[in-house]
C-alpha cells in the first residue's frame, strides 16, 4: 500500500497466507483506492516463474521475519521460513531497476553476521548462482571472488518507523539495491521526524497539548528520559529541525472509545488486557511500541493502549491499523486475533511510501516507467 501511494502500480502481488489474500479480496472488492487493482495471487513464491514478468522497475516484499526475530526461535538459514534465497531469485529472474526487502532488526543480531553478508552479496551479484548444495558460507567465497564485477549497489539500514512518521516505535531493517548502470545509491536519508520535536512541543512551547485541545499537564508527570531530552532543549533554546514523533493519540483522533461509534469498521472493545512486567502497553501521549502479530494470532500484552490514569486495554482492530497506516476504509472481514495477527505482521504504510519515494527519486532520471512486483 505504501507502494501503491509513492506512485507505482503493481504487475503482480504474491501472498501465501489465504486469511490475508480473503482481505485483501474484501477490499479490492469494496473498491478501497490503493488496493483495487491489485493483482493478487494466492501462492507460494517457490512455485512463481518470474521470468515471466518483463520489465520490472522494482521488486519489494518481506521475506518472513519469524527465523531472525527476538521473539522467535532465532533458526536462521536453519529455519524453513526462510524465504530470503527466493528473495534473491526474484531479483535474479527479473532483474529490476531497483528492490526493497523489510526484515526486523533481529536480522543484524551477531550470530547471522555471516548470514547476513551472504544475503548482501548475493543480492549485489545475483548471477553467480548458489549450487543446488552448496552452503552459504561456500557460496559466499566464491560471491568474494567476484566483486569486482557487482550487478547491484545495496545497502543494509537499521531504521526506525517512527522518525519516518508512523505513530510506533517499530525497528526495522530495509535492504534497498539499485542496479549499478543506471544509478548511483546515496546513503538512506535521515529522519524526517523525531523524539526532540516531540519533546519540545509537549513541555516546552505546549503546542502538543494546545493541538489536543488538553490543558498542559504538571511538569511532574514528565518521563525521566522526557526530562533530560527537555534539559538538553533548553539549553540549546532551540526547536529541532525534524517534525515531531506521532502519538497515539495524534493516530486516533476522532475514533474516540470503541464500541461507542459503531460508524467505524472494526473498532470494537476487546476485554482482558492486563499489565504485567515486560507488557505494560503504549502510553497515549508517545508513538506506540512495536505491533505484535503474537502466537497463533492472539495478540502479545505489549497489543494495549495504557492511558493517563494507569489502566490499559487493548487496541481496537481499527486502532491498530492506524498505527500501521492503513485508512479508515480499509477493513478486516476476520476475526480479531487474525486481524490483528495481519496488522502486527504489516509494514508501516507511512514508512513504506517515504521509501519508495526515495527509491523513485533516484531512478527517475534513468527511467519513467513504473511498474513493480
């Protein structure tokens, strides 16, 4: 969808899980506007050729974060989720201008080091073909041996959602390669946004508040790490150049409590949530913490909103697409826990269009068509 908003059109959507092939089918179906002429197929990547495809500017996907995740069990290339070798052949096959891959941050742990500049060089050089049983480690020798003659520059960046201007503090990492005859990659752009600003406009001028229409709270309610970013502020007496973090609360402005509108797609309460140590939800006034798809799709504790008064609850179905940037009419026909299992596996809409902006800005001298898969 961030995609579909930074201005390509899409030759060919390949997904695997059919509860979110159905809603994406919903949608498409409900004519929500940067997802109705999508072209869904509901497959395994394995099985697609993509030699057929022809003259692709840009290949994007995720390949499953579940290998390389804190949460997980961390098998890596030992893991049969991983799909980052199929990555890599969808590149090979059609051999775009440019491609985006999003994993987490898990990724760049030290035990997938070696792992990991396997996936860098196979992706600057995807014609030096991995052997039917050759290890990664042998294959990558032999990708050393051949770096002179790199098809693709790549770059690997640890980047966090909310300085691109999602309302969650979602740690991620984006491969982003760009074919070495057309262009030059620059370094990833920075933050757009960031905590200072926020800071600043919450207990320094107050226009956080005043954009709320909320009375400025007690300087005693301030966070301690809040407290030294203020220090720090004012010393300086200067606003930061960047906009401010999103909050939830700025996310979810004019929704209002669920189950009290019930003009609004899946914004229904939830009942159980609870805080605990290590789950203490996302309070109000900051963006929220990472969205959990959790196991088997119920939601982790980290799922809440935690308000001014200490009590949490879970967010909504409709709170939680906000935070991943999906609008209003785009709506989840399932369950809450699959719904939120889908949510909590998205990329943030915000942080996948400034992307693919960028990536566009840098291929447009070279090329005007747009196309992706």
């Amino acid at each position: 969808m961030g995609l579909s908003a930074a201005g390509f059109s899409h030759e060919l959507l390949v997904e695997w899980d059919r509860h979110a092939c159905a809603t994406v089918d919903h949608n498409k179906a409900n004519g929500v506007a940067l997802v109705k002429r999508w072209p869904l197929r509901h497959a395994d990547v394995r099985d697609i050729e993509w030699d057929k495809l022809e003259n692709i500017k840009l290949v994007a996907g995720g390949p499953p974060c579940q290998p390389f995740s804190l949460g997980g069990k961390g098998a890596g290339v030992q893991d049969k989720r991983d799909m980052w070798p199929e990555a890599i052949r969808a590149v090979r096959e059609m051999q775009p201008e440019a491609f985006i891959f999003e994993n987490v941050r898990g990724l760049l742990r030290p035990a997938f080091g070696d792992y990991v500049r396997w996936i860098t060089s196979y992706l600057e050089n995807p014609r030096v073909e991995r052997g039917e049983k050759e290890s990664h480690l042998d294959h990558l020798a032999r990708l050393d041996d051949a770096r002179d003659d790199t098809q693709y520059a790549v770059s690997v960046n640890a980047i966090n959602a909310a300085d691109y201007g999602a309302p969650q503090k979602r740690n991620r990492v984006v491969v982003v390669g760009v074919r070495r005859d057309l262009a030059e990659l620059p370094s990833f752009p920075l933050p757009t946004h960031s905590q200072a600003s926020l800071v600043w406009d919450k207990w320094i001028s107050g226009d956080y508040w005043k954009r709320h229409d909320l009375p400025m709270p007690d300087e005693s309610t301030i966070s301690p790490q809040e407290a030294r970013i203020v220090a720090e502020l004012r010393r300086s007496g200067r606003r930061p150049a960047e906009q401010a973090w999103l909050t939830c609360r700025d996310a979810f402005v004019g929704l209002g409590e669920p189950s009290i509108r019930h003009d609004i797609a899946n914004h229904l309460f939830q009942a159980g949530a609870r805080s605990y140590p290590g789950h203490t939800g996302s309070p109000i006034d900051e963006p929220a913490k990472a969205l959990k798809a959790g196991v088997h799709g119920v939601p982790g504790g980290e799922n809440m909103l935690a308000r001014e008064d200490g009590s949490v609850r879970y967010f909504s179905v409709r709170e939680a697409a906000r935070l991943q940037g999906l609008p209003d009419d785009y709506e989840f026909p399932g369950s809450w826990g699959e719904s939120m299992r889908q949510i909590g596996n998205a990329v943030p809409v915000q942080l996948a269009e400034f992307v693919g902006k960028w990536v566009s800005s840098i291929l447009l001298p070279a090329s005007r068509s747009r196309k992706v898969a």
